[in-house]
C-alpha cells in the first residue's frame, strides 16, 4: 500500500519535490546512528524518482558531530546508507538545481522549496479562507447543513475548512468572524 501521493498541482509543473527528513522518517531515531531503516518509504521514494519526481534528503544532520568525545559523521552515515539502499538524493539539505533553473535564481533563504515535507516533527497547517461575500452568514459546523458546502467540497484538501464569513450585529455594525467549519449561505443571521 502507497503511503506518499503526488499532488496535482506542483511548484514545478509535472515534477513533485519531496523533502524528506531521516531521524524519524527514512529510519527510527536513533541519531546520531541510524536507526530500523524504513524500507517501505525508501522504496516509494525510488519509484518516485523512477517517475521523474525528486527527493530532497532535508535534515539535521551535520558532516561532522563530536558527543562525549566520539567524533561523527552523521550527514554522510546517512547518505551512505540511503545509497545502500539504491536511493541517491537528488540534492542534500539545499534546492534541487530544477528549483534554481525555474526562478532563475539561488535563493537567499535557508528554507528549501518543495511541494512535499515529510517529517516526524512536522505538524500540518495551512491557512485557508473561502471568504462569504453575504452581509447575513451564518457559520454551519456541519459540512451537510452548509448551502455551499457542494460548491467548494471538490476543492477542499481535508474535511476541514477555515471560513471567514461576514454578518451584521444587531446594531448594525458589520461583524466578521473567522472559524474552522463550513460557512451557510442560505440562512440569516438573527
């Protein structure tokens, strides 16, 4: 069973980057050595690749550690291990060069563009509105109680939906509010 999708829509048209972390991810943590290596990601990653898409390895781990006087290699353990296991990173802890060649520049910062991070510390959140241009909304916590609910289902990524909505109060004065849920067209605010 598949574990990793390819989005529809990808920073490079027809390529998905994959930035994937190691400790936690690729193999159990157990930094700085490598842990129960996660074979079944592993070799999705190479159909992955196989397919044109690239994996970025992105991670902690440096080229040289010293801890209670041993002296690591951290960075290259696990690029050796990955290359053990016939996956080769198309770029480590940087912008694969189809990043740079599309916006026709290195970028200053520090973060990586991908259209996929994988990591075990990772907690998803994305912003997103649909914004109700009604002066009378009201807010439905339950997707099926929400006139608009059939106009935007097939854009939604998950269940959930954040909705700004705008009514007026009982003096007059307008309100906007934003929460978590679906927002109802149809029925006016009392």
């Amino acid at each position: 069973m598949s574990i990793l999708k390819v989005p529809e829509k990808t920073i490079i048209p027809g390529i998905a980057i994959f930035a994937v972390d190691f400790d936690g991810v690729l193999c159990e943590d157990q930094f700085p050595n490598i842990g129960i290596l996660n074979l079944q990601l592993i070799e999705e990653l190479k159909d992955l690749q196989r397919q044109g898409h690239k994996i970025i390895l992105w991670t902690n781990r440096t080229d040289h550690l010293t801890l209670n006087g041993i002296t690591y290699n951290p960075l290259n353990d696990a690029v050796n291990t990955l290359a053990e296991k016939g996956l080769i990173p198309d770029a480590v802890n940087k912008n694969i060069p189809e990043v740079i060649n599309y916006f026709q520049t290195e970028s200053p910062s520090n973060k990586i563009t991908a259209d996929i991070f994988l990591d075990d510390r990772a907690y998803y959140y994305r912003f997103k509105t649909d914004i109700c241009h009604c002066k009378d909304c009201i807010f439905a916590e339950d997707p099926k109680d929400a006139a608009c609910y059939n106009e935007i289902k097939d854009s939604l990524e998950t269940d959930d939906l954040i909705c700004t909505y705008y009514y007026t109060n009982a003096d007059g004065s307008p309100q906007i509010t934003t929460k978590m849920g679906y927002c109802q067209h149809s029925i006016k605010n009392d």
